[in-house]
C-alpha cells in the first residue's frame, strides 16, 4: 500500500504514513487490520507502529554528560560573583 498524500510506502503496522504523517483512508485502515490479524498480532512499541524511527538514547546521555561540568562551572562562577557584588556593596 501507498500513501494517498505523498506517495511513499505505508508501513506494514500503524494507521499513520512514515514520512508526512497522514492518517491511512478507511479502506487501507481495514485492510491493515485484516492483515494485522492474518499476522497475529504482536506486542510492538509506539516506535514500530508508526515507523518512527528508533531514537538513540545512549548517545544524548553521553552529550548531557559532556555538558556537565560546564553548567556545574557557569552556575559557580556567577554564585561568586553574584557573593562578591553583595560583599561590595555592603562595604559601603
């Protein structure tokens, strides 16, 4: 099956196109279904029902890593000199 709106290929479980997004019609709507059960059902995850593609989690951990000590450092240096502003002005 085809997508009526862009053209692409429909996936073989979800109601939704892969690529623009758009809603199956009802005739492809019953057809997947039919399929789904000639199939037998299996427990997939969102991802794989609506070709969606797999996020790689463990890479944006390691960059959130990466950004660490820099927040850790920024969020410091400006308690310092938000301490050394109040220090100065109470001098006076």
């Amino acid at each position: 099956m085809y997508c009526k709106k862009c053209g692409n290929p429909l996936p073989n479980e979800g109601f939704t196109c892969k690529f623009c997004g758009a809603m199956m019609e009802s005739n492809q709507i019953a057809q997947q279904k039919n399929n789904l059960q000639e199939r037998k059902w299996q427990t997939r995850t969102k991802s794989e029902l609506y070709g969606m593609e797999k996020i790689n989690y463990q890479k944006e951990e390691q960059e959130n890593k990466k950004n660490f000590p820099l927040g850790v450092f920024l969020i410091v240096g400006v308690l310092i000199i938000l301490i050394v502003i109040a220090i100065l002005i109470n001098m006076n």
